[in-house]
C-alpha cells in the first residue's frame, strides 16, 4: 500500500491526533468550546435576571479588585475583561 509523500500510512477511521502538535489544537478547541459553553450559561442566566454580564463581573471584582461579594451591585467592565482573560485562560490549559 502507498503512504504517499508523508511516509505515513494513512489511517482510515482515525479516533484521536497523531501528533503532538494536533493534540494541542484539538485540546485548546475543546477547552475554547467548553469555556464558551460555560460562559453563554451564564451569560442567559444573567439575561433573565435583568443584568447582563453580572457573575463574570462579580467573580472579577473579588478576584482583581479585591470587593466583597456582598459589596458588588452593578457591572464592572474593567472586572468583566479581567475574569474573560483568566476564563479563557483555565479552560484553554484545562482543555
């Protein structure tokens, strides 16, 4: 059978990445897929609630800014980027 320019002999029916370098892109798509995933949650239930965006923007404001929870009323866009940057960065490790 011919393995064609590559050397390798293609595989029919493949389940998982043959190199290195595919298991880091399928890992960082499944991480950005389940963080996505995890943020429109939220981001519905905060809809419904009547205050878009305001649990990335609480957990950011404890986290960064250093607020108690309870202290927390409104949106704060500067805690929403900082929690999105740390989101993305967790899930796309974790992935």
């Amino acid at each position: 059978m011919a393995s064609g320019a590559t050397g390798r002999t293609p595989t029919a029916g493949r389940t998982g990445p043959n190199t290195p370098a595919e298991f880091i892109v399928e890992a960082l798509f499944a991480g950005l897929l389940g963080g996505s995933a995890v943020a429109l949650f939220f981001l519905v239930g905060d809809v419904l609630d009547g205050q878009p965006y305001f649990t990335p923007s609480l957990i950011g404001s404890v986290l960064f800014q250093g607020v108690a929870a309870e202290d927390v009323t409104g949106v704060s866009l500067d805690a929403v980027a900082s929690f999105s940057v740390l989101h993305v960065l967790a899930f796309t490790a974790l992935g």
